[in-house]
C-alpha cells in the first residue's frame, strides 16, 4: 500500500513538472516569436537595424547561458553626475575597474595621492572608457606607457575617467566637484560625439524637439524627474532575480507591452521645462539653434576652473561615427 502511495505521488510529480516546464517552453516560445516579429517590424519601419535589440533574443544572451547578463549591473547610481562605475566590477568582459571606480591601466591600482607623480585626468565617454578593448589597450593606458617610456625623470600616472555615455555637462561636475581634489596636474578631455548624439531627449534616433536639438540630460536624471519612467529590462533583472533567468523572453515581452500601454504616462516631453528653457537660450543668447554652443560652453567651464586650481587642460574634439546614422536636425539640414 505505502508503495503504491509513494509510486502515485511520483507520478503526480512528475505530471505537474513536465506540464510546468511546457508551459515555461510555450511562454518563452511565444514570446520570443512576438520580440523577433515587433523588432522586425520596426527596421521595416524605420529602414534601420536594431542589432542592439536583436542580441537579447540570442540564446548565448539568456540569463540561463550568460554571465554578462545574469551579473550585477557595472554602473552604480551617483547623485551628482547621475551613474559611474561600480568598485571593483567589470566594464565588460575585458575590462576591470579598480577600487576607486576608475577603469584601471594594466592590471595595477592607481596611486591617487602619490605627491612624485604627474597626475593627468582623461575625461570623456566610451571611447575613453575603452569600448572594445582590454586594461592595457585603453588609450589612458596607452598614453601612461608611452610617456613613461620617453621620460626616466619624472613619472607619469593617466587616470582613466572615462564613462561610457559620459558627455560635457556630467563631465564638468565630475571634474569640479571630484576629480579637482586629486591634486592633478593635467586634465585632458576627449569629448563631442555624446553631446551631438546622446542630446536630449531622444526621438527618431537623434535630440528633436519642435525640430530642435537640445543640450543634453542623462537618463537617470530624467526618471528620477519623470515618476512615470519607462520599465527596463535592467529593472526587471533588479527586482525578480531569479524569476528573470528563466522568464528571460517572457519578461521582455510583458515589459514591452506595458510600456506600450503606458505610453503616454512615460511622456518626459510634457513634464520637463528644460526644453523651453534652452530653446529661450538658444534664440535670446546664442542667436541659433545648435546646442554646440552649450558644449563648448561647459568646455570653456571646465578650462577656468582648472586655470583657477593650477591644472593645465588640453581639449580633442571627437567627431561624429558615420555608421550611426544620425538623423539631421531642421537647423543641421539647413546649415
């Protein structure tokens, strides 16, 4: 009897695991096949791709098989310039950030407060950070171990400040209020591309408002000021863990459509007076319609504040990728 008893609740068992795990195949089925054919939708649409987009439908990407997105998130809130990198955490899968929050050169830590070394600052986005290449090939390392190889008088330390999606305004405070206090001797920006392509707020690819660009706002501060923020994946992965390495297609799909459903309440447009106000700026300062002039005046901020402090500051442009196909401005098409 108790053999019997034991060999019915086996089977029991094993019904409601197969029927749950059919149902976790047909849930993520269905919504892979609903991501794929809406993500499809929208480069026939818009006649762009969307390989961002694509790479979380690869299985390599699944919560399930990846490391990359099952590991906690690389940027760490800060109140001041929005986010940053997270001490001791991993840029990507090839680059490593030291205990100050700093992307390190090689494989050392910095030596912040070492009085016989030249300290040099690097400020700027991605390209600075080191997108796309390891600790010994970012151009702070680089730069460190060339101006080190032609001077056996003085040694040289480059400070990595880079951030991905840094731009002007985020790196005129992070100087100001943080990096000035490191006792450097140079501060180098290499800037431009976030402040033309990441502008505010983000609409058919590039900044347009009424046809105008406008200066840029990061991100965070735009959800900490609009309470009606956009459901993200990163969210997702935040708040149910675990629920989210399995539920990986499911969840995307549910936050979609929920976004899609509250599209109107995730309008920043309609909440924010820094649109108008920089419009004003624009016509009643400046006499045009081009935010550069909001970028090289946080460059000409950050050059007398350095000058004040004794910090010699040398500036780069950095132009515009063409492969991003950023889409004109009225005023860009008519100059």
């Amino acid at each position: 009897m108790l053999f019997k008893d034991i060999k019915k609740k086996i089977k029991i068992t094993f019904f409601y695991t197969i029927s749950f795990i059919f149902i976790l195949i047909f849930l993520e089925s269905f919504s892979y096949v609903g991501l794929y054919s809406y993500y499809k939708y929208k480069e026939i649409k818009n006649k762009k791709t969307y390989t961002f987009l694509f790479e979380n439908l690869s299985i390599k990407n699944h919560p399930l098989f990846s490391k990359k997105l099952n590991s906690k998130s690389n940027y760490t809130f800060d109140p001041f310039i929005s986010s940053r990198y997270r001490p001791n955490s991993s840029y990507s899968e090839d680059l490593k950030v030291g205990k100050h929050g700093f992307i390190i050169n090689g494989n050392k830590e910095y030596k912040l407060f070492d009085d016989k070394l030249i300290k040099i600052a690097l400020l700027g986005g991605s390209s600075v950070a080191g997108t796309g290449v390891n600790n010994y090939c970012t151009i702070s390392a680089q730069l460190e171990k060339l101006i080190n190889a032609n001077n056996n008088n003085k040694k040289f330390e480059v400070i990595n400040a880079g951030i991905g999606g840094s731009y002007s305004p985020k790196q005129l405070v992070f100087f100001s209020i943080e990096l000035i206090h490191l006792d450097l001797d140079y501060v180098v920006s290499l800037d431009g591309f976030n402040d033309f392509w990441h502008s505010y707020y983000k609409s058919n690819d590039s900044a347009n408002y009424k046809g105008k660009a406008i200066p840029n706002r990061s991100q965070y501060q735009l959800d900490m000021f609009n309470k009606n923020k956009k459901f993200t994946s990163d969210d997702y992965q935040k708040i149910f863990p675990n629920l989210s390495k399995i539920l990986w297609y499911s969840g995307q799909f549910l936050i979609g459509f929920n976004n899609f459903l509250n599209k109107e309440k995730n309008n920043i447009v309609e909440n924010n007076p820094w649109l108008d106000i920089s419009i004003s700026v624009m016509e009643k300062k400046y006499k045009d319609f081009s935010h550069a002039d909001f970028f090289v005046s946080n460059w000409i901020s950050l050059y007398s504040i350095a000058k004040q402090q004794n910090i010699n500051s040398l500036f780069f442009l950095q132009p515009v990728i063409p492969i991003t196909k950023k889409k004109l401005t009225i005023p860009e098409k008519e100059s």
